[in-house]
C-alpha cells in the first residue's frame, strides 16, 4: 500500500488544477484494500475516493485522505453460449476495456468508447452514453468496507442505478474501496445505432452494416471532434447532467423553440441536451476568466489555462443562471465539485 503526505493532485485530475491533499493512499491488491480501510479507521479524516479524475473539480486543496485504487487486471470468466462474465481491477483504464472486450469478440460496451476514467469509477458514476450505460453490463462488484475491513459483494440491483446516478455517490458514498467489477458481455453483436448522429457518421462513412471495431472506432471519431483533449485542454467531459423534464414542460419549450432536440423517456419524461440549451444562450466558445465553454461541445467547461476550481465554479454558475432566465430549467453538475 503507498502513504504519501502532502500530495499534488495536478496529475489526478483532467481539470488540471493544481491542488494537493494531506494524505494520499493508493491500493493494488485486495489486501492492500483491507490494510488501507484499517489505516482509514485508525487515522480518520475527511475522505475522497477518486478514480482518475475525469469527472472531478477541486475547488482547493483537501484538507484530507484521498484514496486511489490501482487494481489491476482484466480476465473472461464464466461463459455460456450468449454471454461471458469479465472480471476486471478497478484501477484498469475504462476504454482499455472496452477495446480489450471488442477485440475479443465480447459485445455491448462499443458505444462507451473514449469514456475517460476508470473500472471503479464506471459503476459509481453509472457512465453512459450514445444510448448505453454501464449498468447494462455490471453483474457484480466487489469492494472492501471501510467501517469493518470485510469484503462485499453488490449486484447490479443493489446500487440503485438511475442516470449518473448510484448509491455509491449517494447513501453509501465514501464507504466502500471498489476492488473490481464483473461485467456481461454478449457474444452477438447486436448494435445501437439510432442515438444521436451514430447513424449518420457511419453512413457518411459508407458503412450500413458496421462490425463493432467499425462502430467503435465511430464513436471515438465523434468524440474527438466534439471534446477536448485532456492532454491538451483541460476538462472533465461533460459538465452538466442533461436535464429530464415533465412532458408539459417539453411541449411549452418546444412551441418556442421548433426543432428542438430532444429524446423522449416515457410518455411523461423527456430529456432536453444540456448542450443545445448552453449553445442557445450564446455560451459555446466563450470565456469568463481564465475558465471557457468549449467551441464546438456547450456541455463541457474547459481550463484555458491556469483556471482554479473557483473559477470554474464561477463560470458554471454563470451559465446555468442564463439557462433558467431563458429555460426555466435548473442545470446541475455532473462532474465531483470538491
């Protein structure tokens, strides 16, 4: 297990904000796992659990322990003729998965492509897009209690998944160190392909039928254009959550604004793109400070360089007052705002 004090969280965060925590601890092992909530126990203080930190603002620095798992290690399992079980470390990279299963003829993730961050992280975030989310795929997790030092087990109908919601990042926030999780994949190929432009840039390729290196390789070409690099521009994705609405509230806006972009829930839920909503209020390419709203994705916030997590802040509550005056709508974050 790796202690080390007064930590710079530069690295830990796609924001790129500088920051550092008291403490740091990182585990690989489920021993490891064990050991570090005993030295969460016998050392308390406020505490932070982080993944890679793609979806993580720090305001400052954190006057506490910031955890990291480092697990390791993507394995098949259990298989039959439509499914196998993959079982796979916390600390593992989430595309690296995603292309790992792919190349092995395992399906259902292709449309989770280029999603930063990592395996433990994917199943307390419930991580989606493109018509997929990763609840679709987990079986199971398994993670150490920090209050006992024992090992659970929790079934994808224990976290209470909801969109980019569980109850990791709710009621049992903070209480548990992920050491893996067990994902379903399918052994056919069965393609979701009518969310968003998926079709339309697989077609502009002229591919009709696409294998799954075919559409995932669509989806990390989508990607690249509308989001920002890390490595280059700091951000951590999406931003804000795209706000789901009562159906008369969708058909208020919708004699306003004809041709408004949207995806229908239920008969009485619609989910209105956050995006499309920060774009019309003339935020897109904009900049408050030394934090802007990327130029050709409205749902993400960007560090243009040398911005505090206060300056974000500062932006995000910029906008989202614009999109009230102009929608009625509240926005609210997706990202960790720490």
């Amino acid at each position: 297990m790796r202690i080390e004090e007064n930590y710079d969280l530069t690295r830990h965060n796609t924001f790129g904000i500088a920051a550092k925590c008291k403490r740091f601890i990182e585990y690989t092992t489920d021993e490891e796992a064990i050991e570090a909530a005993q030295y969460l126990r016998d050392h308390p203080s406020p505490l932070l659990i982080i993944g890679g930190g793609s979806n993580l603002l720090l305001t400052g620095d954190f006057d506490g322990t910031v955890v990291h798992a480092a697990v390791k290690g993507i394995e098949a399992g259990e298989t039959d003729d439509d499914h196998v079980a993959v079982e796979c470390g916390a600390g593992e990279c989430w595309d690296d998965v995603v292309a790992w299963a792919v190349e092995h003829g395992y399906y259902g993730a292709e449309n989770l492509s280029l999603i930063p961050g990592e395996v433990g992280a994917s199943v307390v975030q419930n991580i989606g897009a493109y018509g997929v989310e990763v609840k679709d795929l987990v079986v199971m997790i398994e993670a150490v209690e920090i209050e006992t030092g024992e090992e659970v087990i929790f079934g994808r109908a224990d976290c209470g998944y909801g969109y980019r919601q569980s109850r990791f990042k709710q009621e049992w926030k903070d209480q548990y160190l992920i050491t893996r999780v067990i994902y379903l994949f399918n052994k056919q190929f069965d393609p979701v392909l009518d969310y968003g432009n998926v079709r339309q840039e697989l077609e502009r390729k002229g591919i009709t039928e696409p294998t799954a290196a075919e559409l995932r390789q669509t989806i990390i070409d989508i990607r690249r254009e509308k989001l920002p690099d890390p490595e280059v521009t700091g951000n951590a994705g999406s931003f804000f959550m795209n706000p789901v609405v009562d159906r008369e509230v969708f058909d208020r806006l919708a004699e306003q604004y004809p041709g408004m972009p949207h995806y229908v829930i239920d008969e009485e839920h619609v989910k209105i793109p956050a995006g499309w909503m920060i774009d019309q209020c003339g935020w897109k390419g904009k900049s408050l400070g030394r934090a802007g709203v990327h130029d050709r994705q409205a749902l993400v916030l960007v560090n243009r360089g040398g911005a505090t997590g206060q300056d974000v802040i500062t932006l995000c509550q910029a906008v989202c007052a614009d999109v009230k005056r102009e929608f009625g709508i509240d926005l609210h974050p997706e990202v960790n705002v720490v």
